[in-house]
C-alpha cells in the first residue's frame, strides 16, 4: 500500500509542478518581452535614435557679386541638408553687401530662404547706402516641414532699387528635428494685398 500512495502523490506533486511552470511562463512571458524590449529602446525617444532626433550645420561662402542690379531672385547659396526622418526644418541665412560703387545711387537688396524648392522665409530687405566691405547684412529666418532624405537649401536676393549691390558673402545655419510644426509664408501676392489694405 505504500508504495502505490507514495507513487499517487508523486503524480499530484509532478502536475502541480507542470502547472505553476505553465501559468509562470504564460504570466510571465509578456513581462519579460517588454523588459527586453524597453532595454532595447532605452537610448530612443519617442522610437527615434539619438542620431535622429537633431541636426545642426553650417554653411558658408564667400562668393562675390559684382555690379549685382537684378531684380528676380536669383540663387546666392545653394546647399544639401539630409534627414533621416520626416520632421522640420529651420534655417537661418545672412546676406552681407554694399553700395556698389558702379552707381552713386543707393541699392535696396532683398533675400528669401528656399527649402526644396519652396518658400520657407518672408523675404527681408536691407538699403546699401555705404560703398564698404559689408555694409549692411540681409537676415533671414524659415522653415518647413520635411520627409525624410536630401533637402535642398537656397539663399536667394534680388536687387530693385535705383543702384546696384556689391554681394561679399553668404552663410546658412540648418537645422531639424523630428518634432514641431512650420508654417507656410505668404506668397508675394498675399503680402501685395495685406500691404495695399493696410
């Protein structure tokens, strides 16, 4: 008789066993997936990597302009910023000149910041009065929001007014992230209207 008794409670003890092991692994398999998978993402914000979370450069040239009298926008810098997400990008842009000495008469310059081939900035207007090295800088500040890949960054200027604008250098600060919003600048037409209904 013992031995059939001992070999019963064997039995319960062995599918006890098998079932608090079945019900551990079935409670317990979830938590540890997510304890490896938090471990796994730890160094990511928002699923994002380090590396894609912000970009910073900065562009510069010194390319000279002379007798510069035209009065479309033409490209002063052109550069290549990528991203490897979808976000925004911002870019500062700084246009310096002066009075060209071809003319006694003053320049007005007038710059813009082109993203992908679309306006990014309001355009900002400097008088050259001065026939100096740098006498007057045209700043510019826009953004838009971007995929993922190459973007294209232009630096444009125009000159209309009765002289002419001698263009010493250019500079471009871009920037991304991944988070935020930018607006879309009024088209010359739009800032026409707002002008004429003031």
């Amino acid at each position: 008789m013992m031995p059939t008794a001992v070999r019963q409670n064997a039995k319960v003890v062995l599918i006890l066993v098998a079932a608090f092991t079945a019900a551990a692994l079935a409670l317990g398999t979830p938590v540890v997936a997510q304890a490896i998978f938090d471990a796994r993402n730890a160094h990511r914000v928002d699923g994002l990597h380090a590396n894609q979370l912000t970009r910073i450069q900065y562009f510069q040239a010194s390319q000279t302009f002379d007798n510069f009298d035209t009065c479309t926008f033409t490209t002063l810098m052109s550069k290549t910023f990528k991203t490897r997400h979808k976000g925004v990008v911002s870019v500062q842009g700084e246009v310096s000149a002066a009075r060209d000495t071809g003319s006694p008469e003053e320049g007005i310059l007038t710059t813009r910041i082109l993203i992908d081939g679309h306006e990014a900035s309001l355009p900002s207007s400097v008088n050259l009065e001065n026939d100096g090295t740098q006498d007057a800088t045209s700043t510019n500040i826009g953004a838009r929001r971007v995929g993922a890949g190459a973007h294209t960054l232009e630096l444009q200027g125009k000159e209309c007014g009765a002289g002419m604008a001698f263009i010493t250098t250019q500079a471009m600060l871009a920037s991304y992230s991944p988070f935020g919003a930018a607006g879309i600048p009024p088209t010359a037409r739009q800032l026409a209207r707002a002008t004429s209904n003031r």
